[in-house]
C-alpha cells in the first residue's frame, strides 16, 4: 500500500489538517494517510505542547469516521527531537508491506535543504507538496520525487486556535466537534 505520511504536533489538529489529508487521500494515488503525531519538532519550542497523548487523542477523535486516515505514534518511542529521516526508516522496517511517501506544505519545501539527510528522503520516499500561502517557489519543485498536489489554499493556524481559547473567543468550525469538545472538558490551552 502506498501511504502519505502527514507529520506534525497537531497542537491541536484543525479542519485545515483534515482538508489537505483526505485531498492527498483522495485525490492522489496515496492510499491512505497516517498522521504521525510528534512530541517534539526540532524546529519549534515545547513549551506550548499538550502531552503527546492528548495530541494522538484528538487525532484520533478527528479521524474516527474516515477509514482512509490513521493516527500513529511511532515517534513517541524514539529519541527527541525526532528526525524525519529517522522515522521513516523505522516505519519502512515495521512495515515492509508498504511504501511511503512524506507530505508537506510548500512553505516547508523551501527550508526542506536545512533537513537532516534530506537527500535520501527525496531519493528514497519522494514528497507530495501542497500550497501554502506566502510560501516562496523552490527548485525542488521540478525534482522528480517531487509531486505538487492541487490543494486548498488554507491559512488556518493552530497557534490562532490556542489563542481564541486563551481569549475565551469561540473555536467552532476550525476543529472538529468532537475535538472541541475534548478541549472545553480538559480546559486545554486556558
């Protein structure tokens, strides 16, 4: 099976996560997608990071409904930060059966040469790049590992997210319902 590898801390995840992965699986020749939930990105501070529990759950909540997505914790077992390349490698040995492919935004293609062995990922896995807005054009864009993916154009942000709650602004339709809710109860983000 070919599967999208949908990385991030999900902090927490929002209808923007759920467009683009059900675009990639839907619209693409990725048969499903898993979301692989980070505890820690070398490139963002942890201060304002639920436990990575509370992630994988709304993760989980989000996606409950759609057999095409999947949450995965595999980078809950191995050394922090989490390198990319170092996950991959793992998945590929825990699931020969499947091939994998990495799924970013445009904006992070720009900085994907400051990547850890960014070179075999490209060799090795290849990437399906949606838009983003304000990103910058890259020459990888014309490398032949390199798939962009006709996507909504979507500026959503977790951190406006965790801000509107800290305001006591509503959240509705950016998350969920079921990850709202999880939030209200938890007092996640106060």
């Amino acid at each position: 099976m070919k599967i999208g590898l949908f990385f991030g801390s999900f902090n927490p995840i929002h209808i923007g996560h759920l467009i683009i992965a059900n675009t990639m699986a839907t619209n693409t020749d990725l048969e499903q997608v898993w979301f692989i939930v980070s505890p820690q990105n070398p490139f963002k501070k942890t201060k304002s990071l639920l436990h990575e529990f509370d992630r994988l759950d709304m993760v989980e909540r989000a996606i409950a409904d759609n057999s095409r997505l999947k949450a995965n914790n595999i980078e809950f077992s191995m050394p922090k930060p989490s390198y990319t390349i170092d996950t991959l490698t793992r998945l590929s040995e825990k699931y020969p059966q499947h091939t994998f492919r990495l799924i970013m935004g445009g904006d992070n293609l720009e900085q994907f040469t400051n990547w850890k062995n960014y070179d075999k990922i490209l060799e090795y896995y290849g990437l399906y790049v949606y838009p983003r807005p304000r990103s910058e054009e890259s020459g990888l864009k014309a490398h032949a590992n390199v798939h962009l993916v006709e996507a909504p154009l979507l500026d959503i942000s977790a951190t406006f997210i965790r801000d509107s709650i800290r305001a006591n602004r509503s959240i509705r339709y950016m998350v969920p319902e079921t990850v709202e809710e999880m939030i209200e109860r938890k007092k996640f983000y106060r």
